[in-house]
C-alpha cells in the first residue's frame, strides 16, 4: 500500500535520471554533443588550420533560433560529416554518444546509423559499420555489460533503390556475423523521396528476420495516403514520430499496435508539431494502447536527454511516476532485442520500482 501511495507522488529529476530506460529512437550522428564535435573539431584545426568548418560550439549553440526541418537536415549533410571523416573520430563520437546514454540512466539501447563511406579515405560503409559496432562491444564490456546495446541501419528516403538494398545487405551480412544488427530504418528528410522506391529493400529485411521501424508522417508532405499506404505495406514493427496521421491510419495503427516511438522535444522545437509541449501528439497516442516509447531523435542537436523526456511527459501530462514507470514498461513491449533484453528490463524497473518503495 505504502508503494502505491509514493508511487503516486509527482515526477522529478532525480526520478527520472535513476528510473532505468529504454531509448529505441536514436540517430548516432545526431546524439553527438556540441562538446564532442568541438574537442573533434579543435584536434582537427590543429593539424590543417587551413581547415574551414566553423566551430561546433557556435554552429550548434541553442542560444540561436532552434533547428526548423529546412535547417536541419542539411546540417548532417553539409557540416557533421565533413567533420567526422575519420575511424578514430567516428570512435570518440560513438563512444562519447554510448558514455551520455547510460550516464543518463539508459539500460538498453538501439542506436540507428546510416552506413556511410568517406569520401577520399579508404572507409568504406562496412568499415564506417563495423567500427561503430566494435565501439558498442567495447562499452558495453566496459561499462559491466550493464547497458544492452543494438543497431539499426538506416535507410535515407534520398537513396536510390540500389542504395537502400545496400544498406538491408550489409544488415543482414553483420547480423548474420553474430553482431547485434537487429533492424531496418527508413529516416531522412521527409520533404525528399518517394518512399515505393523502398519496397524490395523493406520486403528482403522482413524476408530476412530484420524488424522494420519506419519514420511515419513526419510533416504534412510525408503524411499522403499513397505513402502511408505504402509504408504500412512494408509490415512495419515500430512507426516513428506519427505526427500527421490521418483518422483511418491511426485505427489501422492502433489495431495493429503497432509500437510507437515518440520524440517530444525534437517535435516541439523543430516545429514539427503546434502548440508546445501541452499540445504533442503523445497526449492522444497514449489514450489509444499502443506502447510507446519516448525517444531522444537527436540529443546532441534538441540538447534533451530521455531523462528529461520522461520528465516533461510527466510535467507535460500530469503522470505520476506510477505512470512513467508504466510508460517504461510499454516501451519495453516495443525493443527488438528479444524476449532475454526484455525480461532484464522489466526485472531492473520492478528492482528500481520496490527501492524507491522503499526509502523514505
Ligand atoms: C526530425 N527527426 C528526424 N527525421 C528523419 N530523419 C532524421 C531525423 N533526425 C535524424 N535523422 C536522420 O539521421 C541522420 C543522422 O544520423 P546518422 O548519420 O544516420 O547516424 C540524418 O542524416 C537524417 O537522415
């Protein structure tokens, strides 16, 4: 009785940053911090000061207007990877990236990446991949195989057709090794692309026993009915963002429940959505059942940590920890690492659970 009643007492920092989580939607490069880019930045200026990238402190500075999703995307494009253009920074940013997440309280990770090659260097996607993965193995030995890492490899809605069947080949290649490959993403500016460009990638990753998270219904443009009909034609298992769903996919999506990631700050501030926090979808996605699992997108860039997305869905909705201990749990349903990872999850969160039942 005691539990239930403190259970019921309104959520705090120090809550959330200690409840054990699960980020399902995570994109790499978008998780590296300011700080990180700029120690990549600074050793870089030192060997070529001729070198003409501006500084990441001043190009990511949230003091400036936020990132909209005209400025966004080419942020990657034009700036990030022309910074992160060799194996030993593509290792200090992937590591920095796994260091924040289980600093903040994450027990289980499924990182995104599209495969990518440097230009003019000898790395190639499969390397750009296969350091990002010797990096996840590294900490998760190092950190007491304490936070479950997996990968997802992303798909750009801007890739040609062989591009896509590409990044499925090497998912499956890598998987197939023993590494933790778990999954396919469709991600990318959702003003670009014609997702039926996809089909054959999405239906061999299915073939293959790969699950398929997909972004869905972005903005407005990405929202039509040729392309959720088709996106939902790739038998997703997770659906991204579902901003502008109209009326009849979301029964198809509820019926299905389909598990839903949700990422409140990069909505809010990239105005993706109206109306502020108060506003988000998250608020009527969650009167529907499907899990849901709130999601960073891009902490280094939206400065937002899952501890402090958890935080103001509580701030935000009136939960009470009872409830995000309850949000936890459905963002359990929605992990890809199988039924092992997930059973450690829910055994972490009822421990957390009777601890803070517990003390006074
Ligand atoms: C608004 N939210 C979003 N919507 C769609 N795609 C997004 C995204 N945030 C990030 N990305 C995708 O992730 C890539 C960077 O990480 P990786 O190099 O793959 O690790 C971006 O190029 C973009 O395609």
């Amino acid at each position: 009785m005691g539990s239930h009643i403190k259970s019921q007492s309104s959520v705090d920092s120090n809550f959330t940053r200690h409840l054990p989580k699960v980020e399902l939607h995570a994109h790499l490069t978008g998780s590296i911090s300011p700080q990180t880019l700029h120690d990549i930045w600074l050793e870089r200026k030192g060997q070529d000061p001729s070198m003409e990238l501006d500084d990441p402190l001043k190009v990511m500075s949230t003091e400036k207007e936020h990132f909209n999703v005209f400025t966004f995307f080419p942020l990657f494009d034009t700036y990030i990877y022309n910074l992160i253009t060799s194996v030993s920074s593509i290792r200090q940013s992937t590591l920095a990236v796994l260091q924040s997440f289980y600093a903040d309280g994450v027990r289980y990770l499924e990182l995104r990446t599209t495969p990518r090659a440097v230009p003019g260097t000898s790395i190639s996607k499969q390397i750009y991949i296969s350091t990002v993965l010797d990096c996840m193995d590294e900490f998760f030995q190092s950190s007491g195989n304490d936070m479950s890492i997996y990968l997802i490899l992303s798909i750009d809605r801007k890739n040609a057709a062989e591009e896509a069947a590409q990044t499925v080949d090497l998912a499956i290649e890598f998987r197939n090794q023993g590494r933790p490959v778990v999954g396919v993403d469709l991600c990318g500016n959702p003003a670009r692309g014609d997702v039926s460009t996809f089909r054959v990638a999405f239906a061999k990753a299915k073939d293959a026993g790969l699950k398929i998270t997909l972004h869905f219904a972005e903005i407005p443009a990405s929202s039509t009915e040729d392309e959720l009909r088709a996106l939902l034609s790739y038998q997703p298992d997770r659906l991204g963002h579902v901003i502008h769903v109209p009326p009849k996919f979301k029964e198809e999506i509820v019926e299905k429940k389909l598990g839903l990631e949700l990422c409140l700050s990069c909505n809010v501030l990239a105005k993706l959505t109206e109306g502020g926090f108060a506003e988000h979808h998250f608020g009527e996605w969650q009167k529907t059942g499907c899990p849901i699992a709130l999601g960073t997108d891009d902490v280094g860039v939206f400065g937002s940590s899952l501890s402090n997305e958890y935080l103001l869905a509580g701030q935000h909705f009136s939960l009470t920890k009872a409830d995000l201990l309850g949000l936890s749990r459905s963002a359990i349903e929605c992990m890809f690492g199988g039924n092992e990872e997930k059973d450690k999850m829910y055994k972490l969160l009822n421990d957390f659970q009777e601890l803070k039942s517990a003390s006074p």
